[in-house]
C-alpha cells in the first residue's frame, strides 16, 4: 500500500524541508492501526489473535519494488524473502517480553508500520527532491546524450546533404569555369529561325597589345536559349591571343558596347544567320554554316553549330571548333579567302572549310583553329 505523499512546507523541496529534519508517520497513520478492524496489504486482519491458543497464522510474505529498481522485505526488513521474525522465536516471548497474542502482535504490527510508513516518506521525499539533487545531474547527462544524438544526426544529415549535392554536382550538365563551359555541348534545334531582333551583350573590354586597334561589338539573337556573355568573352580571348590574327602585334581588338565599331560578330540561330547570309550571296543552308555577311556590318556565327559543333572536329574538341569558327569568320572580315589542306597529316589552315572537310586533293589535314598556331 502506498500511502499518500507528505506536502512540502516552505524551500524547495526534499525530505527535510527547510529544516533538513526528518519527518516522522502522520498521526493518521497510528490511529489507523488503534481499530480493531484495519488490514494489512494482503487483506489479513493485523490485530486477529489468529487460532485457538493465540498462535496467529503466518502471514503471506510480500516483495515489494524499491526505488532502485530491486526487490527490497514488504516490512522494511533485511530485503530478504524468508519467514516472518514470528515464525523464528519460540511461543510465548514476543516483543518486549508480551506474549503473542492480540497485544503483542498489535505492538508489533504498530511498530512494522511506523518503519514501512518513514521509509515510505523518505522515498517519496528523495524521488521529489531528485530533480534538485542528484537527479539535476543525471538530467542533465541526459540532455547531453540527447544533445550529442542531435548533433550526430545533423552530422550524418549533412554528410548525407553533402553526398547527394556531390552526386548533383556530378551529373549536372552545366559547367562551372571557362574552359568547362567551352568544351560542353548545348542543345539546339538545327532548323530553329529565331525572332531577328538582336540584343548587344553590355560591357566593354579593353584592346590588351598593341598594333592597329580594331572595334566590335557583340550581337545576340532575343530568345536565343544560349550563354550571350559566355560568347562575348570567347570572341575577346581568342581574336587577342597570340596565335590569332593579332599575332605579332600587327593589331588589337577592343569589344564595345556602344558607339563605333568596325563589325559585329553576331550569334544567331541557323534560320536568322541564313537569312543575314543571304544579303551577301551567301547559301548557308545546306550545310548549316556560318559567314561573313560582307555586304553588312555583321560576321555572323551559326548558333547551331556554336552550340553543337561539327564532325570534323568531334565531340572533344569542341573548344577548339568554337574558337576556329571566330577565327575564320574574322578572317573574311579581314580579307582571307579560303584555303585547301596542301600536305596530308598537316594542320589544316584557319580559312580551309573546316566544318564541312578536312581533306582536299587527296590529302587530309588535322582539324586546327588558329592562324598562327605556333604562336
């Protein structure tokens, strides 16, 4: 029977209260063993003088759960499970030499109870008081645990984050630098007729050598599904590198965006660069080419093949097919015709029709993208 807790007066709790006295049984709990019909835990009669004789019968032995956990003596004895203390002494010397009978196992009763019922309000006391005590602490290490299983989950779920964007990052498409980006391929309709409205790519860069400085500008077809900026800085970086037609300082190109320029290299889609074409007499369309449009300010650059590249050069050589396309439209802008492979195994010139053949004659050229390729 678990009798009810003790109310704490004043402080914070414990057994002690704010004295740090131990408390003693509740008087209603001595009055209760003074009737003579009150019952013990097992529902026997604690006063009964028991058979004939006043030999009491033996009473049922209990196990009870104590607060750690283990089994501990129903009346607060030894924690053992054997016998009542009655059933060890001889008939006639009970406690304090009464006999046993009614008397003497009602003071025995009295006394188990008195000692069950202090144990029982010390228990309750410490199990109030825990969270204070010692019980702070193993909160507390509780948390912590609880703490480190939040920090490892977030761990693990950054890992876990960390492998799925690595993975992204591996399949992704899209490239990330310069060289990435000019050598991946774009998807791109080779029928695809844009709108023919042209938008220019802002910003300027400056002519870095030295020689005759030439202007353009760069023009991208509206709606064109393709990097415009990346296009801008091809053409910057190839037409000033040394292998291309300012080789030697004979001159220089400067990108603008504004005011005079001597040409604009526009990137258009295949049925936009046809058309443009053809104000000069050119036929691009059976070949999806690109052409200098002499006859107009524009060097216009085919996006299909910008964005997909040809045969003769392949899929990994697509950097290097880009930047002979800006260099062979350049040079018909500058006054260079086209050119045959003249020596079998030799880099092909800059001018021979590179996205349709590498072979004339007879001999066969290796693809090449630069005027000067030995710089």
């Amino acid at each position: 029977m678990n009798p009810p807790q003790r109310p704490t007066t004043g402080g914070t709790g414990g057994t002690g209260g704010a004295a740090g006295l131990m408390p003693g049984p509740r008087k209603e709990y001595i009055e209760a063993f003074d009737t003579p019909d009150a019952l013990d835990c097992d529902g026997d009669d604690v006063f009964a003088a028991g058979a004939p004789g006043g030999v009491p019968p033996q009473r049922r032995t209990r196990r009870t759960a104590t607060p750690s956990g283990g089994i501990g003596g129903g009346s607060g004895g030894d924690g053992g499970s054997g016998p009542d203390d009655d059933e060890q002494e001889p008939p006639g010397k009970g406690a304090r030499g009464v006999t046993k009978g009614g008397k003497g196992r009602t003071f025995t009763g009295v006394a188990a109870a008195a000692v069950t019922t202090v144990l029982a309000v010390v228990v309750a006391g410490q199990v109030a008081s825990g969270p204070q005590g010692g019980g702070g602490k193993t909160q507390a290490r509780g948390g912590s645990e609880r703490g480190d299983d939040a920090a490892s989950r977030g761990a693990r779920d950054s890992q876990a984050d960390d492998g799925r964007g690595a993975a992204r990052s591996a399949n992704s498409p899209a490239p990330v630098t310069y060289d990435e980006k000019m050598a991946a391929l774009f998807p791109l309709d080779a029928k695809l007729r844009g709108s023919g409205a042209f938008q220019t790519v802002a910003g300027r860069d400056k002519a870095p050598g030295r020689g005759q400085v030439l202007r353009y500008r760069v023009d991208v077809e509206k709606g064109l599904p393709l990097d415009g900026e990346l296009f801008a800085e091809a053409v910057h970086k190839t037409l000033n590198d040394e292998r291309s037609w300012g080789h030697g300082g004979v001159r220089t190109f400067e990108r603008v965006s504004s005011g005079h320029a001597d040409f604009v290299i526009t990137l258009a889609s295949p049925g936009t660069t046809a058309a443009w074409c053809a104000k000069s007499g050119l036929d691009t369309t059976e070949d999806n080419v690109s052409c200098d449009s002499a006859s107009t300010e524009r060097v216009m650059i085919n996006a299909y093949r910008w964005a997909q590249g040809a045969k003769t050069f392949g899929d990994d050589k697509m950097h290097s097919y880009r930047q002979m396309l800006i260099n062979h439209e350049v040079g018909h802008r500058l006054g260079h015709n086209h050119e045959i492979c003249s020596k079998q195994g030799a880099l092909a010139p800059v001018m021979m029709q590179q996205t349709k053949f590498l072979s004339t004659d007879g001999a066969t050229c290796r693809p090449n993208a630069w005027p000067f390729p030995k710089g």
